[in-house]
C-alpha cells in the first residue's frame, strides 16, 4: 500500500550530510565487545519522540523522550502538523542521548527498529525518513515495527511470560482485545468502534475545564478525571455502560461522551455558571465516567476470557491478562479488572507505568523478539512505506460476537 503520498513528497529529509555529522559525533570503542543482540528503537507514531537501545536479554542500556504533552494540552488535542515539527525538531537529539547514554557505537547495533505503523502519518513519517537514512549510511538491517505488536510484547520483557497471552490495550488511541499467540501472531477479538476510552475521558476532562482546576492543572484529562474522582459520589448520576445488548468484545465511547456533554449542560443551567467554569459536580461526573468506562471495560475482558478459555484458545488454570496503554494506569479500572481476573481464575500483569505509555523501549524490545524468531528483518528497505491504518491480527471479532457469550454479572465493589 503506497501511503508516502503528495504530502509526504514535502517532508524536509535530514540531509545526507547532516546525518554523517551525527554519526561522527559518536566516539567509537573499538575494543568493546558486545555478547548480546543490540536494536536502536526508534518511535514517532503519536505524539512522543523516543528512542532506545535494549540488548538481547532485555537490559536497557540508553533511552530517552521527548513528550509533546504539554504543547496538545494547550491546544486542546494534537494538531498534526505541529506534531511532526516538533519530532522533527527533536528526533535528531533524541536518537543521539539514547545512544550516547548506551555507550553503544551505531555502528555495534544489530538493526534499527522503527515504528511504522498505525499512527499519524505526519508523525510516522519523520520517524521512517530519517531511521531509513540512518540506516542507509550504517548499513544495517531494518525492522519495521507495527505499535500496537510493541504495546502488546512489552510484558515479555519486564515479566516472563509466554505465548499465549490476553492483551487488553487503552490509551488516548488505541482501544483493542488481542489473543497473542507470538511474536507476531495476533487474534483481535475487539476494538472500538468509534474512540478510544483515553480519548473520551479527555474529552469529558476539557469539557469540564479541568485544566483550571488547582489540583489537576499539570494533569492529563485521564489522570484529572481518576484525581478528581476519589472525591465524588459515582452513584450521583446513572450512567449505564454502552453496548449491554451487544454480547461480543467490541467498545464504544462516544456515546458515553455526548450523554455527558448533555448533563454538564443541564449541570451549568442549574448551577448557573458559564461553559469554561468549573461544576460544583464535576467530582461527582469525574466518579460516574471512571465507574462507567471500568464496568465497560471489564465486562468486554471478561467475554474476551470466557471466549478464549472456551475454545482452548488460553490455558484454562493459568491464563495471563496483560493490559496496557496509558488508561491503564487508572487504579480504578485495574481493580475493576483484578475482579474480572480473579473470578476467572487468572493472572493480571501490567507494565509499569513508563512502559504502558508510548517510548522506545517497547520499539526496540519489539525489534530484538523479531531478531530473535527471524521474522520481517529487512536488508533492503527500498519500497517501505508508513501504513496510519493498519489492523492487528487476524480479526476474528465477528465469531466472538457469534458465539454470543453471556457474561456471568459480577460485583464492581471498588
Ligand atoms: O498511551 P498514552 O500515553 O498515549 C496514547 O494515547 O497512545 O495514553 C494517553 C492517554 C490519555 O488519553 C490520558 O488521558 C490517559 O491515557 N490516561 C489516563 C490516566 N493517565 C493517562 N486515563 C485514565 N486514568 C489515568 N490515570
Ligand atoms: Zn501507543
């Protein structure tokens, strides 16, 4: 699939020459040797620059990040063209503190790992343009890596955990139930079939202006809506979690989103204050939206369990749910999980919280599990393209939902 189109043709490259003068920045050790594997992760998919070199048994020898959080949280949401200045901007910085807190020469790496898909394109670009003249001028192999493949085996690198494995990934973008059978053998049970549950609860967070709010001023809209909700009453308003008719492991959030745009609404006329000031009831809202999005949540894993244990497609004592993606740090939902898990006889594993949002250590992990299984190490790179669409797996979501599991009700005593 050609994606690099007209727009791409404008990408700003970085010259030839620039990228000689980067790599002649490195001291070379040439007595050092290396035992293990070495992959350079590079990751632009969004709207973090990140790089980093992990080696073969996992260590991380260099990273670093640059967030383009606070700029977006300014302007209401990412703009992409402003996203991919900024990579542009700091890519070259990026890449470079990575290696040099590795101590690792460009030219020791194995290959260099690159997301490549599914993102943003103007942001996937300046990633695969300047990784492809990086490794053009090294002559290394490339590996273009899919992000969600990378959200999805981060586990295996800070847990020992084995194929198969439940992956539930939630974050501002992505929203999907996955059976991972290996290193680049999916099963997508679900997704969303609108936004992602981060996107949603950033949504109800800027419109309930709390980025004026004292306390939640430096936070994300996730992070402000769990903050605020410790203090509300989640029984105040009777929100019901979406698609209860729908017996499959789909997601949908943004009918949630418009019914609590109404009720902020009907809150502001009683309460009789402007849009833009904050409700004396958004602690309450706050309470209700994380209730309602952790019973959605955890309802879908459940069936996605009960469907895969069903089918012996999941051990039936042992099984791994691993879940992952920047909602995933919301204690709430976790717990909402570890009742699911529980009940079914499983075992919950998150990444830490460093490793559930997006960074390059997960690009470069992704980059030594396919080294190592000899799967998609490219040697010529001639025809790549960046994909900002592409699925995870084979999408068996349709037999999910005809197989219609009926999902035992259990207690959400959080
Ligand atoms: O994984 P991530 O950094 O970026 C992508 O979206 O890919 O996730 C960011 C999302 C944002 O929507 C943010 O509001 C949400 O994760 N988030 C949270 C929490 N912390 C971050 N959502 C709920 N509770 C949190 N504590
Ligand atoms: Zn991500």
């Amino acid at each position: 699939m050609l994606i690099l189109n007209k727009t791409a043709g404008v990408f700003s490259k970085p010259s030839k020459r620039k990228i000689y003068e980067f790599l002649r920045s490195f001291n070379f050790h040439p007595g050092k040797q290396f035992l293990h594997k070495l992959v350079l992760g590079i990751e632009t998919s969004c709207d973090d620059t990140a790089a980093a070199v992990v080696d073969e048994t996992g260590n991380v020898l260099g990273e670093a990040i640059h967030s383009q959080t606070e700029v977006h949280l300014k302007t209401g949401g990412i703009i992409p063209p402003v996203a991919q200045q900024l990579h542009r901007e700091n890519i070259q910085r990026i890449v470079q503190e990575a290696l040099f807190a590795s101590k690792v020469s460009p030219s020791e790496l194995s290959a260099i790992a690159t997301t490549i898909k599914p993102g943003l394109a103007l942001s996937l670009g300046v990633g695969l343009s300047f990784s492809l003249q990086l490794v053009d001028q090294l002559k290394k192999p490339f590996i273009p890596i899919h992000h969600m493949e990378a959200h999805a085996l981060t586990i295996r690198l800070t847990n020992k955990v084995e194929f198969p494995f439940l992956v539930l990934l939630i974050s501002g973008g992505h929203c999907l139930l996955a059976l991972v059978r290996g290193v680049s053998d999916f099963l997508l049970l679900g997704k969303s079939l609108d936004i992602a549950p981060g996107d949603m609860l950033d949504k109800v967070a800027r419109r309930l202006s709390l980025i004026k709010h004292p306390e939640c001023c430096t936070m994300s809209g996730g992070k402000a809506i769990e903050h605020l909700a410790k203090q509300g009453n989640k029984l105040h308003f009777d929100l019901k979690p979406p698609m209860q008719r729908a017996k499959n492991c789909d997601f949908s959030f943004s009918g949630l989103q418009h019914i609590l745009d109404r009720i902020i609404m009907q809150k502001e006329k009683e309460e009789g204050i402007e849009k833009g000031q904050i409700l004396s009831s958004a602690a309450d809202i706050a309470a209700a939206v994380q209730h309602t999005t952790a019973c959605h949540i955890a309802k879908r894993t459940h069936r996605a369990i009960l469907f895969c244990k069903q089918r012996g497609l999941l051990c039936q004592s042992n099984a791994v749910l691993v879940v992952s993606g920047g909602v995933a740090s919301n204690l709430y939902i976790r717990k909402a999980l570890e009742i699911v898990t529980n009940a079914t006889q499983c075992t919950l594993l998150c990444p830490p919280p460093k490793l559930c949002t997006d960074n390059g250590i997960m690009i470069a992990w992704n980059g030594i599990e396919r080294l190592r299984a000899g799967l998609g190490i490219l040697h010529d790179t001639e025809g790549i393209r960046y994909e900002p669409k592409c699925p995870l797996g084979v999408d068996i979501s349709k037999e999910v939902g005809e197989a219609a599991i009926k999902v035992p009700r259990l207690k959400m005593k959080i």
